[in-house]
C-alpha cells in the first residue's frame, strides 16, 4: 500500500506540472491485481480533483480566452462509455 502511495504521489505531481499522471497510475493499479476495467476507471475517476483544482488555480489566467468553447468541443466528443 506505501508503494501504491508512492505512485499516487508522483502522479500527481507529473499531473500538476505537465499532466499525464495515468502513466503512472494505471500501470501500479494493474499491478496489484485491479482488473483493467476497473483500474481505467479508478485512474481516470482519481485524477478529476486535480483538474478541478487546476482549473480553479488557473481561471483568472484563463481569463474570458476560449475555454468554455474547447470545454463544449471536449464533452460532445467524449466517448461516453459507448
């Protein structure tokens, strides 16, 4: 379990300077014996605070730039468990 945290932690930390913490994430979850299923869904499911939190940190950067529009462009073509 200390390891699992290990990689958690590094996760995010890549997440929150680069992203792609699922690197390191999924990998670890399938390690311990987390069916592939479940351990996309528990990666993915883990890493929406970080980006909720980036988001919030970021949003007077962000300013009125195009971010609603690329938030609209991502959900409608999100694979919506299909």
């Amino acid at each position: 379990m200390l390891e699992l945290s290990g990689w958690a932690l590094l996760a995010g930390l890549v997440n929150a300077l680069a992203g792609g913490g699922l690197f390191f994430t999924l990998p670890a979850l399938l390690a311990i014996g987390v069916p592939s299923t479940g351990a996309v869904a528990t990666a993915s499911v883990a890493s929406w605070p970080g980006y909720l939190s980036a988001f919030w940190g970021m949003r007077r950067q962000l300013g009125s730039g195009p971010w609603l529009a690329l938030t609209i462009v991502g959900l409608s073509g999100g694979d919506w468990g299909r």
